[in-house]
C-alpha cells in the first residue's frame, strides 16, 4: 500500500496534574491545534504558522513539529523526508494547555501517517507515538491525554511509558481561565523543592485517587479532589494572581479550581447535579457568572469540553 504524501493531524490542548496529579493526571480540551504536512521531493522544509505563536516561532527545522518528526523516523531507523508544514495554532503559548505537547504529538502523529504506522482501529499507532512522545516531553502528564483523549493516569515502569484513559463523567464541564501573561515551565519547575514532607505526599495520594473517582462517575467530589500540596504553593511566586484566582473560586464561590499544568491557566471543573453539563444549564451558567466575576477582564474564561479521543487524522491522503 503506498504511504500518503500529505497528511493531517488535530491534537488537542490539555490541563495536566488537576491539582494532586503531579505529573500524572491529565484531561483532554476541546481546543486543537491543526498541523498539515505535505512531503517535498527534495530535502528542504518549510513552516508557515497561523494564530498562537505565529511570528515567534521557528520557521525552519528548529520547529517542535519537525523536531518531533525528525525523531519518530530516527527511531525506525528511517531519515525523515522534506517537508512543507502548515500550523493553525489555537492553544496558547506558555499558559499550561499543552501547547508544546501538541506540536510533539502532532509530529510523531504525522511521523506514523507517512510511515504507515496505524493502530488496531486503523487510526493512529497511538502506543507508538505515546511512548515517542513521552520519551521527547519528558513527563507523560500532557502527552498522555493528547495521544489518548479523555482523562489520564500516567505513570513510568522501568524505559517504558504507561497510561490509562477513561471517560470523563458528562456532568463536568472544564472551564479555562486564561491569562494574556505566560509562564516557562522550566520557570515553574525550578520553584519545586528536591523533597517534600510525608504528609504533604500522604496527602496528594488520597487525593489523586479521589480526583479519579470523582472524574468517573462522582463529581461530587471534585472540590475535595482537587486539594494541593506539592506544587501550586510553591509556584505562587511565579503566578500570584493565578493562585489568588484559585483561592478566590475555592474560598467564595465553593468551586473545584486548579492551576492547569505549569500554569498561568486557572482550571475550573463546573458540573451539575442532573443531565449533561453545557453552557445552557442554569447551574453552567450560574458557575460561569461566579468565575467571570472573580476574574474580572484580565482572563479570558472559555468554557471548553473534555475531547474524547485524543489526537486525530483525516484519513490521509494518498
């Protein structure tokens, strides 16, 4: 069968940790990221980018897709061919959505595509490039949920990458809360310390394990679930008013708010009580006064929905 010259990809932004999840847990948003690729007859490469980042990233072989490209046929031993990249970005830079995990998983995606490396359904090798994918980010926490959909548990045993993903319960609807300022999350991480107490990781266990619960099936849980303390405090110098918005929804509002990821971005997990979470029940809509109103005009509230299936190709094209 011959492999597709021209191949597209949606991969879709992500919240990581969801507060005690520390590198672990994982949801996947309805907000994605578009990369198409058409194979070159000769070895140059070419970028264009569209929206988030345009005009800062590079427009050459530096950029992430590429890299990320490059890496998945260098691990079957294959030189990768040139290329023409387009990118249509709409998750944000530097706001802890997963913006980088999707350029990753977006280029080891189109990596398999032309590679003709699919998966028991026919779509995407979707272990494959899990385990490409983590290997490059470092940390499965954002990838995890990019390359699977839903909500993931991620975790490492011994070189291998694992995760499990499941189903978010229809009663919850995440809501983004994101700033015009960015945060590196080599800034982030180098706030945390080498060691915390026993207590304090006793702590983020339970939680972590009600997080998964609640995600599945009792969302009354949530607020109870979404307790921290690993990393959010510690990371408050680097993002107060992102701290100050979570005290401000948790301690007024009653509401499940997180940091997503490295932050700035504030997660809000709303639900209701009966039926599907939209923006058209009262209780959804009564949330989302609370969290417009604490955040004022500085945050740009999106209410989003939990992506299903991860990462996704069109079927290519020949």
């Amino acid at each position: 069968m011959p492999r597709p010259t021209r191949v597209t990809v949606h991969a879709p932004a992500t919240s990581a940790n969801l507060g005690p999840g520390y590198d672990s847990l994982g949801m996947a948003l309805s907000l994605y990221n578009e990369f198409e690729v058409r194979v070159r007859d000769d070895a140059r490469t070419t970028v264009h980018v569209e929206g988030e980042g345009a005009g800062e990233v590079p427009l050459d072989e530096r950029h992430l897709v590429v890299r990320s490209l490059r890496e998945a046929f260098d691990r079957v031993g294959e030189k990768a061919p040139g290329v023409d990249l387009v990118c249509v970005n709409r998750v944000p830079h530097s706001r802890g959505l997963g913006s980088s995990s999707t350029a990753i998983v977006g280029g080891i995606t189109v990596a398999a595509a032309l590679l003709g490396r699919t998966g028991p359904d026919g779509g995407p090798d979707r272990d494959w490039i899990y385990q490409v994918a983590a290997d490059l980010e470092g940390h499965p926490d954002n990838v995890a949920p990019c390359v699977y959909g839903g909500y993931t548990v991620a975790y490492r045993e011994g070189q291998e990458w694992g995760a499990v993903s499941g189903a978010v319960d229809p009663r919850i609807l995440p809501v983004v809360c994101v700033p015009d300022w960015r945060l590196s999350t080599e800034r982030a991480r180098s706030l945390l310390p080498e060691n915390v107490p026993h207590a304090d990781a006793a702590f983020n266990a339970g939680r972590a394990a009600l997080m998964t619960a609640a995600v599945r099936g009792h969302p009354r849980g949530l607020y109870a679930a979404t307790r921290d303390r690993l990393h959010e405090s510690y990371r408050a110098p680097a993002m107060p008013l992102s701290v100050d918005l979570v005290s401000e929804l948790r301690e007024h509002e009653n509401l499940p708010a997180v940091v997503s990821g490295a932050g700035p971005t504030v997660l809000v997990l709303c639900s209701v009580t009966e039926g599907d979470a939209d923006t058209e029940s009262p209780e959804i809509a009564r949330q989302l006064g609370s969290i417009r109103g604490r955040a004022g005009k500085d945050w740009d509230v999106r209410p989003l929905h939990v992506e299903p299936a991860g990462v996704w190709t069109p079927s290519p094209h020949p």
